[in-house]
C-alpha cells in the first residue's frame, strides 16, 4: 500500500472523507518525509509545520462537524516562492529581498486557505522566477527527486521536486515563458499553465507582467483541476484576471478523446530534440490516436521569433517590475556617499548575475532610439505568433508538443551558457507569448528520466486540456511512478 505522502490529493481526499486517514496523520506524514529527503533534494526554502499543523487540526474539526469545505480541504499543498503568504518570508530566491514578510495573502493562496488546504512552506525558484533549472536561486540548488546529480527544471523547480518526493501532495508554482511545464516535465509530474487573466496575480511578485500567470503540479490532471477550480476567477484586486465564470473542471473529466482533434506542430520537434524525448512524445500521440483521437499536422510558422520576442518583452518587463527594489525598506542594503551610490551597490550585489543582464536587456530594449527597433517590433512579432495559434485552432482543439527539448540535465551543465539554459523553454514560451493554456502529463522516459508532453489548448479552455490529460492518464501509469528516493539518517 502506497506510502500517505504518496497519495494523488483525490485519493487523499477520498480517504479523508471516508475517515480511514486525518488531515493531521496526512499532514504529519508529509512533513516527516520533508524531514527525510529534503536535506537531499532541497525542494524548501522555508517550511511552516506550525502553520501547517493549525491548517490540518482546523481542517479536522470540519470534517467532524460536516462541514468540509470541498476537496481540498486538509490536503497539504507546497507554494512559490515568488507567490505571498501572509506571514511568511517571500525571498523570490533573492538576497535583496530576503528579509521580506508580507503582510498580506496573495489571492491565490487566500483561495486555497479558504478551500481548507494545509500550507507546507515556501519552494526554492530562480531569482525572481528567471531560469529554466533552480540554479539561480541566491540560496542553493534543487536537486532532482529521480536523480540528485540533475536539475529540476525552473524556475518552479522546488514546487515541481517537492510534489515528486512526496515533500507535497500538490504546489502553485508560476510560468512566464515555461517555469511549471518545464519543471513538471523534467521531474515527472503533472503541471498546468492556466489561460493568462484565468488565475488573479495579485500578490504574486511580477517578473513579466503580461506573461505570468500562477498555476498547479500535483500528480494527475485530475488533481490540478481540483487546484485550479480553488484558485481561478476574476479579481477585484487584479484587473487583468478575468471575468469568464469558472467551470466544474472535475465534472468535466470523462475520460473521453474520440473525435478530439490534436494537431501537432511540426516546428515544435526542433533542432536539439533528445531522440528519446521525441519517441516518448510520439507514442503518446499514437496512443491518443488509437483511442479516438485525430491527429493532424499543423503549422505554427512564427515560432522560431518566439525565444527573441520573449528575450525582449520578458527582461522589457522585468526591468521595469525590478525597478521598486532599493533596499530602501527591506532587503539588503549597502551604505554609500550618495543615494545614487547607494543604490547602485545595493542593487549591484542584491541583485544575482542572471537578474542583472535580465534588467541590462530589457532596459536597453526600451531606451530612447531602441524602443522602436527592439521593444515595439517584439511586440508586432508577437501577434503574429498569437494568430498562428488562431489560425491552429481554428482547425484543431488542442496542440500537442515536446515541453522540453531535453530531459533533466546536470547541475552545473548550463550555468555558464545562457543561451544553452534559454533554449530549454523554446517549446514552452510561445505559449506564454500568445496567452494560452499549456498542460503537461508524463509521457514516459528517457534514459531512465522522466519525459512530459504538453497540451496546449484554446484561451479559457483548460477543461479541454484537463480531459485529454486525464484520459491519457486513464490510459497510462507514467503518473503513478515514483523517484527511488531513500530517506537519509
Ligand atoms: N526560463 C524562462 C526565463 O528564464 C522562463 C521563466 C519562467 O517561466 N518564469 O525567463
């Protein structure tokens, strides 16, 4: 019988319903396992077993009295890093914020309290979310729950090794070019980027404001779409969340992809495509297929501007997000002669290398005289990446791609190239660019490390993408392997 951490969150709740397990055993459970693996895989910056411990002993009390507050209550969820808990350190994997406590919950996380979840602690990210590996945390590594020699992927990459070492039955990571479909691909998991305006942002610290959004991992689609039904929705507080009533995603789940029309772009089996990778992806495709599904090849000619245009807006965007941070009312802060020196030498060593060429780039792109070559004419390329998912979608449901050209690599293999390191998100940031959902569900592996497709689907359509993760998942059990991780005494 599977270990309770091991538990997909339905399952969990399944149990906890029927009363065979409580929120605190589960929780408990949880956090003894974080106490055994995670000096390996390191998937925490900070854990809240008080917090956590009040969560599930409240959630308890509920169910006693019947009044559960839905399926997520009492399951133990890990966040962000990047996504604030009232009262709760937000470092952003940066030293220049490191001291800072919010006062406040973001929206997301108000929702997953008020759905009853029990929260783990804060998981490790690149530095304000830039990176494809965890590396650039200011902080340490995360290491790979199938192999600690690797990578999780990033920037999510605590969020995802949590979920896969049984540190978390599920977390929020955040995605502006690839950071939770990267990560879930390369440790195993499931993970959803949602529709951009589908979760609110408030509260979330910005990196791209108009490609970030919050969303799950958890084991299954089924899972995430529990998560994302707690979390998704307008906002009073975030204007660009988006009004579209939010559907029963679970109800929606039946297992069915007859008639499905999945086209697969074929720019998306790109030059550096792990042959392994690509026979995982490619037999997914096949099983959809003999099951109903129709595949059809599809065109999405503008991809290849994709990685510059995102090289552009992102560091465009950050640069102007990062400029608030002076170390003038927390973080660090270095004295000077000047206010000018001070700044200089506080953002100068608060600030980690990748952050810095981040703000160097986006800041150049948006000079006087640049502004128009570079940050104007990214953003015109960027609709005619957005209508060649229109035009896809006016012939297909959904699209179904590589997330990642590679499986986990080594610590240490990428840090030094950064367009080694960009390249890794070449599948996933077209996506973020054109604002649609992404899905991605284990598909199998490659040289004995995890594989994951990803689903790509219409604006506001995640149901779609969630039914056709699902039913592959009924159809396989890539999703229910586990990383051979042994505690260490
Ligand atoms: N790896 C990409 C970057 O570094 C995407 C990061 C993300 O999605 N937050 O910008």
């Amino acid at each position: 019988m599977a270990e309770l951490y091991e538990l997909t969150i339905t399952e969990a709740r399944r149990r906890l319903d029927a009363g065979d397990i409580t929120s605190v055993q589960l929780t408990e459970a949880v956090l003894e396992r974080i106490a055994a693996v995670d000096s390996q895989v390191r998937a925490y910056l900070a854990i809240s077993d008080d917090l956590a411990m009040r969560q599930a002993r409240a959630a308890d009390a509920r169910r006693r009295a019947g009044n559960a507050t839905g399926p997520l209550d009492g399951i133990p969820l890990a966040i962000k890093d990047v996504i604030n808990v009232q009262g709760l350190t937000t470092t952003c994997g940066s030293k220049i914020i490191e001291n800072f406590v919010p006062p406040y919950d973001s929206t997301a996380v108000a929702r997953l309290k008020d759905a009853g979840a029990v929260l783990l602690g804060k998981t490790n990210c690149d530095e304000f979310a830039m990176g494809s590996s965890t590396e650039r945390s200011a902080f340490f590594v995360t290491h790979n729950p199938w192999d600690l020699e690797r990578v999780p992927g990033g920037s999510s990459g605590g969020s995802a090794a949590a979920v896969a070492a049984g540190a978390a039955l599920g977390a929020l990571g955040t995605d502006t070019g690839g950071s939770i479909r990267q990560p879930a691909s390369l440790c195993g998991v499931t993970g959803l980027k949602p529709t951009y305006g589908r979760v609110s942002r408030y509260g979330l610290v910005a990196f791209g404001s108009s490609l970030d959004q919050i969303g799950p991992f958890a084991w299954t689609a089924q899972d995430c779409a529990l998560i994302l039904g707690a979390i998704a929705g307008a906002d009073p507080h975030d204007s660009t969340a988006a009004p579209q009533p939010v559907p029963d995603y679970v109800a929606g789940l039946n297992g069915d992809v007859r008639g499905l029309r999945v086209g697969v772009p074929k720019e998306y089996f790109v030059e550096g495509l792990e042959a392994g990778v690509e026979a995982a992806v490619r037999d997914a495709l096949e099983l959809l297929r003999a099951n109903g599904a129709e595949i059809v090849d599809v065109s999405l000619p503008h991809t290849k501007y994709a990685l510059p245009v995102y090289y552009i807006i992102a560091p465009a965007e950050a640069s102007a997000n990062l400029a608030r941070y002076d170390g003038v009312r927390y973080g660090v802060k270095q004295a000077g002669d000047s206010y000018w020196d001070e700044l200089e030498r506080t953002r100068g060593s608060g600030f980690g290398a990748e952050v810095r060429r981040r703000i160097m780039l986006g800041t150049y792109a948006l000079s006087a005289g640049y502004y128009d070559a570079y940050y104007k004419r990214a953003q015109q390329v960027r609709t005619l990446i957005r209508r060649d998912f229109e035009q896809a979608f006016a012939q297909v449901d959904i699209l179904a791609a590589p997330t990642s050209p590679t499986v986990a690599f080594k610590i240490g293999e990428k840090t030094d190239d950064p367009l080694a390191m960009y390249l890794e998100d070449v599948c996933t940031l077209p996506i973020n660019l054109a604002g649609m959902p992404g899905l991605v569900v284990p598909c199998g592996f490659s040289a004995g490390l995890p594989v994951g497709l990803q689903l790509i689907g219409r604006p506001f359509d995640e149901g779609t993408l969630l039914r056709a993760g699902d039913a592959y998942q009924r159809l396989t059990d890539w999703h229910t392997r586990r990383p051979a991780l042994t505690a260490s005494t």
